[in-house]
C-alpha cells in the first residue's frame, strides 16, 4: 500500500514538474517576440542617424501593428481621437471636404453640399498637391485636416489637379462655419419626399424624423420616400439601425459576429408603432459603405424598399474604437455584420434591385458617383468572405428638380416609387 502511494505520489509529482516546465516554455514563447522587439528599438535608439524618442517608435510600432491587420483597423494619435470625435458631433471652421490618404496621395472623398469647397468647385477624386504652398506629399492626413482647418472668414489655398486631368490649379476657398448636418430634403412631386443621407452621426436619426415630421406638417400627405445613400461612407452603428428602424414594423436589421461568442449580438426594429409606411426607394453606388450597407440591406431583405444604382462598397466589417490613457486611442475591426438574411457582404457589397450605372448629362460624375469605383474588395488586406454646377437660384427645390432632369438614377427612382408595387404596411 505504501509503495503504491510513493509510486502515486511521484507520478503526480512528474506531472506538476512537467506542467510547470511547459508553462514556462509558453511562456518564454510568448515573451521572445517582445525580447526581438526591444533589441530592434534599442539598436534605432542607438544607431539611427536622427534622433528618434522611444515614444516616436512604440507609435510608429503600432501605428505599423494595427495596418499589418486590414484596412480599417489603425491607431489615432490624440489629434487624430479628437478629430474622429468631431466628425460625428457638432460643427467646425473649415471649407467642407471629406479628404482621404489614398495611394500616399492627399485625395478629395467628397465635397459637403452647400459649403465653401461644394461652391469652389472642387470634386470628388481630386488630389491635393498642395496647401497654401506647402505641398502634401510627405504630409499626414492630421496636418492636411489642421491645415485646411481654421477661423470662419479666413481664405485657404489649394493646389489641385481634378481627376483624369493633367493640369494643375489653384483655388482660394474662404472658411466658413461647417455644421455637420447629415439629412437634406425637399419635395421631388407633390406626395414624394426626397431624402438624403450624407452620413450617420449621432444626430442623424432625429434629423431624418425631424424632415418627415416637417413635410406632413399641415395636413400634406406623404405617399412615397427616396432615400439618397449614394457617396454615404457610413458613420455610427447604432444610427444605421435606427434609421432603418424608421422603415421596418419588425424583425432583424442586423446582427454582428465577432471572435468570441460575447461579440455576438443582433439588432431589431422596436416596433413601436411610428414607422413610416409609404412606398420606398433607396439610392446606392460604390461609395455607399458600411452603415449605408446596413440600412440598404436590412430594407432589401426584409423587401421593404426597391434599391436603384450600383453595387454598394461592400464594408462589412465593425471597428470599435478603444481610447488609451495618454488620450490616443485604437481603431480595431472587432466584428463582422450580416444582412437579416445572414449574409455577409464583406468585400462583396449589395447589389441593387435596378441595375442602372449613372449618366450624367453634364460628364461631372461628381457626388453622386464617387470613390472612382473601387470598393473595399480592392483594398490591400481588406477580410475576404456631380458636382453640379453653381446656380444662380438658392431655391433648393428648383436645384432638386434641375438634378432631377439630369440624374438618371433619381429619375428612375421617382418612377418607381409612384408606380411599382412596393412592399407597405399598415402601422
């Protein structure tokens, strides 16, 4: 009996030496990366030919981290977290553009509509060459964003070149006060409500109601939405779904799978009763992204609404955005999210209901058509699965109408809105 037990004992003993010993391997695993890590930093700490602060290089370690994951996922500086904070709340002094680095080019995504930039001209697809003089071609996107920033009243230089063109110009655009308001609308035919969504802020939901509510004031009876997602780079999760619970009665708008099953969560419409009713068409093309593709693809599935355009972006991937304790922050894809009918459209996009590539009659192809047609497919490490022309009217329905004769697309969702049967119900 005694040597059973000793024989026991040493055997359990083995196991908890060899349980220990392979924890430690596991360990030592884990931590030889950091050790390469630190030798790297400390030989540019010493070798470099500039002088470089170890904080320079633990940022640009993740700055190089987070890239190396997929396209959306980055860190931001704390210039970078308070700019990201702006842009989905309140107002700023600038000249209303949307600017991106693509190709380590400085690139016009969208000009705000009615604003300095909108007026000056300036296009979808431009590069910016240079800004007062300086050029952008080793600038960040932070300092352009600085840069072009400022005090309303105050002009600002840019050197462009339009899309396709070869020549360079300059353009003196004045600041002005920029609120970043995310719905317009006006009256498209007496009944139909023509509604445009330039991106979803924390405000945009309240703002789409607020035109509805507006329109029917007085007793005028609402008989039909088109809804503009066209060139809508997305925005905040939480204002896709309401807004697309402003359509829907019932059922799943979307729901988010991520790593782990406590990622795992499903959005529904309330069905509160308030839902609006009435005929809908929605706009899409390749710069609908993200949150656009929400709203599009909860209406498509549930046959809520006849979608007119070009095939979406195809973003369809969640980032969350984690802020640091310096006052930096984190942009890390977290999830993916799928259409009610379980479909991830990551790198594949939505397609309409009515395929129809824009044609406009002025060859602009501004607003309405931009992001050049690439999609986030062609983006490298992406996760597999019109400017029109100035008018001399402010009246924005005479502006709609003029838009309206020359965009094909609009035109066609008007139509259908009035004649084709569309899904409705009664609240």
């Amino acid at each position: 009996m005694r040597r059973l037990t000793k024989v026991s004992f040493f055997l359990i003993l083995s196991l908890a030496l060899g349980s220990v010993a392979l924890a430690a391997k596991n360990d030592e695993d884990r931590f030889a990366p950091l050790k390469r890590f630190s030798q790297v930093m400390d030989l540019v700490e010493n070798h470099y030919v500039k002088p470089v602060t170890r904080n320079e290089l633990i940022d640009g370690a993740i700055v190089g981290m987070l890239q190396q994951l997929d396209p959306h996922s980055s860190f931001l500086s704390k210039d970078e977290f308070k700019e990201m904070q702006v842009s989905t709340s309140g107002e700023f002094g600038g000249i209303g553009i949307e600017i991106s680095m693509e190709n380590g080019r400085l690139t016009v995504i969208s000009p705000i509509d009615d604003t300095p930039a909108d007026k000056a001209g300036i296009k979808s697809g431009d590069v910016i060459l240079e800004i007062e003089g300086e050029s952008t071609q080793d600038m960040t996107l932070v300092d352009a964003v600085q840069k072009i920033r400022g005090p309303k009243g105050k002009p600002v230089a840019l050197t462009l070149i339009h899309k396709d063109q070869q020549k360079p110009f300059t353009v003196k655009v004045v600041r002005d006060t920029i609120p970043i308001v995310s719905v317009k609308s006006n009256e498209v035919e007496p009944g139909f409500l023509y509604v445009r969504l330039t991106r979803f802020n924390e405000n945009t939901t309240a703002e789409l109601k607020q035109a509805l509510t507006d329109y029917q004031k007085g007793g005028k009876k609402l008989k039909g939405v088109i809804l503009d997602l066209r060139n809508n780079p997305g925005g905040l999760l939480e204002q896709a779904v309401n807004v697309s619970d402003v359509f829907l009665p019932s059922g799943q708008i979307v729901s988010i799978k991520g790593k782990n099953a406590d990622q795992e969560k499903i959005f529904s419409a309330k069905g509160d009763g308030s839902d609006v009713s009435v005929p809908l068409v929605v706009l899409i093309n390749a710069g609908s992204a993200s949150a656009s593709e929400i709203v599009a693809g909860a209406l498509k599935d549930h046959k809520r609404a006849l979608l007119v355009g070009e095939k979406t972006f195809g973003k369809g991937s969640v980032q969350t955005v984690i802020p640091l304790s310096d006052g930096s922050g984190i942009k890390l894809t977290t999830a993916l999210y799928y259409t009610p009918n379980g479909r991830s459209i990551q790198a594949e996009g939505i397609e309409p209901d009515f395929m129809v590539p824009l044609q406009d009659a002025e060859s602009d192809r501004d607003k309405l058509s931009v992001n050049h047609q690439f999609r986030e497919r062609d983006l490298s490490r992406h996760l597999e699965n019109k400017k029109k022309k100035a008018d001399a009217s402010d009246d924005p329905k005479q502006k709609l109408l003029d838009q309206l004769t020359r965009d094909n697309q609009l035109k066609l969702a008007l139509e259908l809105v009035k004649y084709f049967p569309i899904k409705t119900y009664t609240p």
